[in-house]
C-alpha cells in the first residue's frame, strides 16, 4: 500500500476505534473514584502510571506530601514545594483534588506538640498552633482542594482515645477544635475524619459518639473516611457493610472508603501499627528474616493463580457491597494507582512483594473489573 493519504486514513480510522471504557465513567453517580499518587509521580520521575490514571480515575490524594512532617518539617517553616506540585499534578490534568491530613499523631511535624525542651505545650498554645497550621494550608489551596482528611486515625479499636499528644494535651477537644478550625479557613471545603479498623464495634460506637459530639457544638463533618487497609480474611463483609450504614443512620454523615487495598499476601496485622515486632532484630538476622518472609511472603512476586482468583472474588464482592451502598458511599480512594507503588510492598519488612491495588503491575485493570467495563 503506497497511497499516503490512505494510510493516514487508515490511521486515523484506527485511533478513532472504540476505547476500553473508563472506569471512572462506569461509576458516575454512584460515588467518585480516585487514587493516591507518591513523590515520584507528582514530580514526573514516574509516568510509567499516568495513562491509565488520567484514563480511569476522577481523583487524587496524597499519598505523604500533604502530612504535617512533611509540609512543615519544623513548626511555622513551610516547605511548598511537593504540595504545590499535587495541586498542580491534579488541576492540570482534570482531577478532583483531594488533602490528606491535617492532623495526625504519625509523620507529625516532631516540634508541634512539643517546646525546646520537650515537654509537651500548653493546651492554649497548642490549639493556636492547631489553627494556625491548619489555617495555613486550608488557605493556601482554597477553591482548589475539594476536600479535606481534617482527623486522622484518633481512636483506638477498643473504642478509646489514642493517646496522642494532641489528646494529652487537649483531651477530646483537640477533634472539634480542628474540624472548627477547616471550617472557618474555608467554608466550603469537605470536612472528613478518617481512621482504619472501622469494623470494629467498639471503634465504630466511638466514632460515631465523636462524630455527634462534634455536630452538637454546630461545627460542620461532611463525610467519615473508612480506610479500606484490608486483607484476605478481615474485615469480614457483612460487618462492614453494616458499620457503613450505621454512620449514615446514625450521624447523618456519608462514607468515603479511604486508602483502598487489599493486601493478597497471609495477614501481619490489621492495622498499620506494627509496632509490637522488632525489626531490627529481623533486619539483623537473615535466619530469623527468610523464617519471617516465608510466612509472610510466601509467593515472592509469583502469585498462584488461585490466589489471583480468590483476591478478585473478594475483592468484587466488596466493588458490589460498595455499589449497593452506593447511597452513603461519596468516593472511593485507592491508595496507590498500581501495585507498583503500593506501601504495601516491602511493608513491615523489606522484600516483601504484594498486589493490592485494582491495576496490575503491567498497568491493566484488574479482571474483576471487567463487568463494570462491558456493561
Ligand atoms: C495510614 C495513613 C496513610 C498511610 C498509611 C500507611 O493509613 O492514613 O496516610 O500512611 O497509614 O501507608
């Protein structure tokens, strides 16, 4: 074939065939699908994710950049750079913009609660620097963030209060405060609180209790945030489910699962709180490390087709839980756009390889998509 212009034709006849439908669209008007993004893809390092992010997904969170430690590596001295980059990232390629978090015990700018000699401040200081930092950053990206984790991970599964600096220092106030605080830097931002383990009935009853408290002073919460850090065999279905429902039933609130993946790997713990192993003492013993990873990483990257069905069974069943509940369900965030980038891999130990994510490690969508695709 020598005719240039029927090749063009012929190109362009190709390049306007019909796409693999979006995923995003596949969900419109039942709930908002986003995914975290890390360092290297808000800074274009990695763009190995891109297409298939700007393709399937309506928007973003950050995976670490927005956390107080990292924006704020000492209390005042701001460092923008990584956060304006996100902003930018998201608004320049259409995304929903999303902050994570603003107050929270972990990657904790270390001198916040703290003065020079590391005592813990006053309860007056601290709720100054609370609205301050808080203020700082809500301003900064006003009209541009939709939305805000404003409390991250404050109660404990027992149902108690994680005994943070910010609870010792102000006790259960230290929540209201802060949602207060978001309010008034920007009133027509989303206002969530956010915490893992939310099956838990303990937890739940907290949460909801606090979540009521705070609507009872007038303060404004928009939205609670299950984190869905989940795995093989927790949190059981039906559980779950039922915690969704009680948040709308009983707060009025809607839900965003938050920080979405399935760990295909034998579970270590429920949670992100490891800190009952000793890793150093795994680190520094490679006996004691292959023992470990033998148990805890028993595929090594080759995971048996069995265990891919069996992850994708479940993991539809939770896509439908969620669709049934499409009525409370406002977003769901994946952490991480592939299992590429997912803290799961090399989490707790290094070496550790898994696949939590809904794309694969060569960009494709997983199979249990593929209904939501063809429909
Ligand atoms: C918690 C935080 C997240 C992230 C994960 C572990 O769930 O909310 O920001 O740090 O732990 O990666």
């Amino acid at each position: 074939m020598k005719n240039p212009i029927l090749i063009l034709s012929l190109l362009l006849l190709a390049s306007c065939g019909p796409k693999e439908p979006a995923l995003k669209d596949a969900f419109e008007g039942k709930f908002i699908l986003g995914a975290a993004v890390n360092t290297q893809q808000i800074n274009g390092k990695d763009t190995r994710g891109d297409s298939v992010l700007f393709r399937h997904f309506a928007a973003i969170e950050p995976e670490n950049c927005m956390k107080s430690a990292e924006i704020m590596p000492k209390f005042g001295q701001y460092d923008w750079t990584l956060a304006d980059q996100y902003v930018d990232f998201g608004s320049s390629h259409g995304l929903v913009v999303y902050g994570h978090c603003l107050i929270w015990h972990s990657q904790c700018t270390p001198d916040f609660c703290y003065d020079e000699c590391g005592s813990l401040i006053s309860p007056e200081l601290l709720k100054e620097r609370m609205k301050q930092h808080i203020t700082t950053v809500v301003t900064r990206y006003k009209g541009r963030i939709k939305g805000w984790d404003v409390v991250n991970e404050a109660i404990l599964e027992d149902g108690t209060y994680r005994k943070s600096p910010f609870y010792q220092i102000l006790g259960e106030e230290f929540i209201p405060w802060a949602f207060q605080c978001a309010q008034e830097a920007d009133p027509d931002l989303e206002l969530y609180y956010n915490d893992y383990s939310m099956h838990e009935p303990k937890k739940l009853d907290a949460v909801i209790k606090m979540v009521q408290d705070i609507q009872a002073r007038g303060i404004r919460i928009d939205a609670v945030g299950f984190q869905g850090h989940i795995g093989m065999d927790y949190p059981e279905l039906g559980l779950y489910e039922k915690h969704i429902r009680r948040i709308k039933e009983e707060t009025g609130l809607d839900v965003c699962i938050t920080e979405l993946d399935m760990s295909i790997l034998p579970s270590v713990t429920q949670s992100a709180d490891v800190s009952g192993m000793d890793f150093f003492e795994l680190m520094r013993n490679p006996d004691k490390r292959e023992a470990y990873l033998e148990k805890a990483d028993p595929y090594r990257g080759n995971f048996p087709e069995d265990v891919c069905a069996a992850w994708n069974e479940r993991m539809g069943q939770f896509l439908e839980m969620f669709l049934r509940n499409a009525d409370v369900i406002r977003r769901i965030n994946l952490w991480g756009v592939s299992d590429w980038d997912s803290w799961k891999n090399g989490w707790p130990i290094p070496g550790r390889q898994d696949a939590p994510l809904w794309v694969d490690r060569e960009f494709k969508l997983k199979p249990f998509l593929k209904p939501y695709l063809d429909e």
